[in-house]
C-alpha cells in the first residue's frame, strides 16, 4: 500500500501494533504521515512495514509505564495517538497502570514536547464512578489526559469490530467449544462500531475535523441488545447453541471458577461482566453536539453484516468452504 503525497509531519502511535493500531497506522499512512510506532516488542511489529512506503513507518520501544522511554518516544512529534488498553490485565499491566497513570504520563510528555494533537482513545462507558475497573480508569485516564493537554480529543468507541476483534471472535470460538452459549445482560444494548471507521476517525481528528478538547463518541449504524449480538454470532458460524440467560451472580460466579483457565477458554472475567451490565451505546447529548462518527465526517458507518460473516466463516461445522460445496 502506498502512502499519501505530501508529508504531514511524525505521528507517534502508541500501541501500534495492536488490533485497532494497525488499522490506524494504515488509515495514517495513506494520509502521508510519517509514522512512528511506540510498543514493548518493536521486533514483533514488522507487520506494519508494508502498509506504508519504505522508510515511512517505524517502530521503537516504548514501554507506556516507563516515562523516560515515552518522552523519547515523543521526540520530535507532530501528533500522538494513544491507543493503548487492557482488557484483562496481567502481572504489571493492570488497569490503573495502563489507563490512569500511563494515558497521564503520556499527556505530559506531549504537553513537555509542545505536543497540541493528541488523540487518547478511551471507550463507552468510561466513568470515573463506574463500578467496572477498566470502565473506572478509563474514566480517571480521560480526565488525567484532558488536565494535562486541554486541546487533546477524546475517542470512545463502542464494541469494535474487525477480522481480528476479540468479540465476534471470541464469541464464536466459544460456541464451537461449548454446548450452550450464556448470555449475561441479555437486555442491554450496543453499538458495535467498525475498526477500519474508527481508524479513519483517528486519522480525520488529526486533519482538525474535531474540537478540541471534546469527546467524541463512536458507534456504527446499528443498536443491538447483548442477545441479538450472540444470535448474529451463531448465525455467521453456522452453529445452533441455545442461549442460556445467565443471572449476574451466577456469571461472575463462573467468572471466578474459570479465571485459571486460558483466556480463550474463559467466557468472561468478572469486571466485563459488570460492564455488559450496562448500556454501550452513543448517548443522546454526543447526538445532539454532533460529537460522533458524523460529526468527524463519517456519514456512513459499515454495517456488521457487510464484515462479519467473512471472517467468521472459519468457525463454521466444515470450515470456511463448507458452503461452496454445499455441504453446510
């Protein structure tokens, strides 16, 4: 893939590697950036090469937690994105260290370098006051990064989507391994959004398509309860489970029972679970200030059912050509 024509400068991608952050990195590199990728194993990053012209995307390490290694990291930047999050935290990289002090400490080194773009890509639901963990530090992590850089934009998807997301995915991996598939909150709503939408947003934030010191919230085109989302999944990978409606004491218990097991086999830790407890959809004030997907010049949002079933075709009885020989 070819990058953009004229150089709009270094844009430093923290968390670059990951699934939204090569999509960014993509998104960024066909705008003509220059891009920098900061991650802990940079030699595990070669991946992003060919979505630029040579020499225009490269990667260092940066560990977010050590803040000598993100001010280097920041040298010489025009622009800073901060893509990095946990899901389920592991040894040192919890949730306060990630989100609250490590989304700070990259404002301030941004701040230190003269750094006025900043992006920091948070999530629905980010509420100081959340009794979700991640939800809880999201929340502290925006407000750090808003004190410390006042003209920084604030991305919250919703639930995003992709062929390597880690919920449609997840999700089908588990309905091909267990006899029922639970469903927790079955009532609650989201908005699922596509990774290649938000990357695009990233990247139209940094062309000054947002207000500063906003935040924006991102959602696609449709609004789906936690059950029709599990009905999709079973759908797509041509699996027939029963949903099993799980209470929420009964869900954080199974939460704890399986918290030995691998991630991939563990349907749910207990801090997701409070966070499927609540709605995750874009709210009515970020409609009516025009703080969405629109609102950053994206009027049409892709739908799930133009990307998901390819990638979940994999997960079918037959495999992925199961139904090209009519046997599915």
């Amino acid at each position: 893939m070819s990058g953009g024509g004229g150089d709009k400068g270094l844009a430093v991608v923290l968390g670059g590697a990951g699934f939204l952050g090569r999509h960014v990195v993509r998104a960024l590199a066909a705008r003509g950036w220059r891009i920098r990728v900061a991650c802990r194993h940079p030699d595990l990053a070669g991946h992003l090469q060919p979505l630029g012209r040579v020499g225009q995307i490269h990667s260092v390490r940066a560990d977010i937690r050590d803040e000598a290694a993100v001010r280097r990291a920041l040298e010489g930047a025009d622009a800073v994105v901060n893509l990095i999050s946990v899901l389920v935290p592991s040894g040192r990289q919890t949730y306060r260290a990630l989100h609250t002090e490590g989304a700070r400490r990259v404002a301030v080194a941004a701040r230190d370098a003269g750094v006025r773009n900043l992006i920091y890509v948070s999530a629905i639901g980010a509420d100081a006051k959340s009794s979700s963990v991640y939800a809880r530090t999201k929340g502290e992590a925006e407000s750090g990064v808003l004190a410390e850089c006042p003209s920084a934009v604030v991305l919250r998807p919703s639930i995003v989507f992709g062929a390597d997301d880690n919920f449609f995915n997840r999700f089908a991996g588990l309905a091909r391994i267990l006899p029922v598939l639970p469903v927790i909150g079955g009532r609650s709503r989201f908005q699922p959004v596509y990774v290649g939408d938000v990357a695009a947003a990233v990247a139209n934030v940094l062309e000054g398509r947002a207000a500063p010191g906003q935040i924006y919230e991102l959602g696609g085109p449709e609004v789906l309860t936690f059950r029709q989302l599990m009905q999709l999944v079973l759908a797509y990978s041509g699996r027939w489970r029963p949903l099993l409606p799980l209470p929420v004491w009964l869900a954080k218990l199974q939460a704890v029972l399986t918290k030995p097991l691998p991630s991939g086999w563990r349907p749910l830790t207990v801090d997701q679970v409070r966070l499927l407890q609540r709605d995750n959809v874009v709210s009515d004030a970020a409609e009516r200030d025009g703080r969405t997907l629109a609102g950053l010049g994206i009027a049409h949002p892709v739908a799930i059912e133009s990307v998901v079933p390819s990638y979940l075709e994999r997960f079918r009885p037959r495999g992925q050509f199961g139904r090209s020989r009519g046997r599915d």
